[in-house]
C-alpha cells in the first residue's frame, strides 16, 4: 500500500518478497510434469500383473467381464464383443518387455 492507501503493484517488490515460494512451486510443478509418466507406468504394470495373478488363480468363469474391466482401467479402447483376453496380453507383454520408453 502507499501512503494514499490504494494498493503498489511493484513487480520487483512483489518477486522479492516472495521469489522462494515461485521458485518452489515452479520446482514443484516441473518435478510433478517429470515423474506423471514415471506413475503411469508403474500403475499399468500393476494392473498387468493382477491381471496375469487372475490368470493363474481364478477359474475362466466370469473372466470375460474381469477383463473388459481391466482393459478399461488400462485405457484401452476394446468394445465388449470384439474383445479378448488375449488383447491384454499382448499390451502387458509390451510393458514387461521394457520396450515403452
């Protein structure tokens, strides 16, 4: 405020006083831009292998919906008569192979 009472807007007395909560932010929200990808991979593959634990445990019964609702948490666009479990398979083995990045 100046001495009228309205409102400074000093830019430079503005970045000065709070230049360490920008500059952490910015750090903040770079750091987060660079580990999303780092998360979403982590997060398909553990659904991969969920998927491949349903294979080995669970009967066949009721298989068919189990995957169509992976395939949606994976974000893979399978209609629900088109579909196959092995359309899974072939994604997930995409990310145990390592070959996404």
């Amino acid at each position: 405020m100046d001495s009228e009472g309205d409102p400074d807007f000093n830019l430079y007395k503005l970045w000065s006083n709070h230049r360490r909560v920008v500059t952490f932010g910015g750090v903040l929200i770079l750091f987060g831009a660079y580990i999303n990808p780092i998360i979403q991979t982590h997060k398909r593959k553990s659904i991969c292998a969920d998927i491949e634990s349903y294979r080995a445990i669970r009967s066949k019964e009721n298989g068919s919906q189990y995957f169509y609702r992976m395939s949606k948490k994976l974000g893979l666009n399978i209609d629900r008569k088109g579909f196959t479990p092995r359309d899974i398979g072939v994604f997930c083995a995409y990310y145990k192979e390592g070959s996404y990045g």
